[in-house]
C-alpha cells in the first residue's frame, strides 16, 4: 500500500512539474510518455488473467503479486491515463468512450474489493452455516 501511494505522489509531482515548464497534452513528449507507461501497466494488470489461467506453473510466482499488480496498477493506470491527456476532457467521440470505459472499469474494480472485504467479514459474523 505504501509503495502505491508513493508511486502516485511520485506521478502527481512529475506532472506538476512538467506542468510548470509546460502544457502536457497528448501528443506532447511527456504526453506520448504517459501514454507508454498507462500501456505498459495495462499490459501488468492484464497478466493476472494470463497467471489465473496457469496456476499449476509455479515458477511463475505466487498469484498473490499478480493479483496486487493487477488491483493498485489498474488504479495508477487511471491516474497515468488522466496525466496523459493532461487532465483535460477528451475531444472526440472515441476518446470519449475510451476515457469512460476506463474509468467505469477501474471504479466497478475499486467497488469489487471493497465488496470481497466487506462480505467476507459479514459472512464470519453469522451464526448460522452458509
């Protein structure tokens, strides 16, 4: 948790000071680089699937790593993705959906945790057997 939070600070201050030397959009350097970075961690946060797949293969790692990758590298790719359009609104259509799909997943991602951690604790609270 702690390397997450440091990992956004650590984004949050790197787009404030490209903000100060200039306006980051998209096509700019710092834009295209943010763009490569959101890929690179939706290319991490997808191997958990790869990883579900192939649980008998154990010199692949524990799934647990997977599956912290895959839960705080999906919220830092929206942060990356948002640094990457500079903050803006998106201009076309496409750019659009893409914006709101991104931000439907990870938020329905953030709500499926909290779900599992709070459902859990409230089935170890029955007294009957389910």
């Amino acid at each position: 948790m702690m390397t997450f939070l440091g990992a956004v600070l650590l984004s949050l201050v790197v787009f404030a000071m490209n903000y100060a030397i200039g306006v980051v959009h998209p096509a700019s350097t710092w834009g295209i680089w943010y763009g490569i970075v959101a890929t690179a961690l939706l290319v991490a946060v997808m191997a958990y699937a790869g990883r579900r797949r192939m649980l008998h293969v154990r010199t692949l790692g524990p799934s647990r790593t997977y599956l912290l990758v895959h839960i705080y590298g999906g919220s830092l790719f929206l942060l990356v993705v948002f640094m990457h359009s500079g903050f803006t609104l998106p201009d076309g259509l496409l750019t659009w959906l893409l914006a709101l799909l991104s931000v439907w997943v990870v938020v329905t991602g953030i709500l499926g945790v909290l779900m599992q951690k709070w459902l859990t604790l409230m089935l170890g609270q029955l007294q009957t057997e389910v």
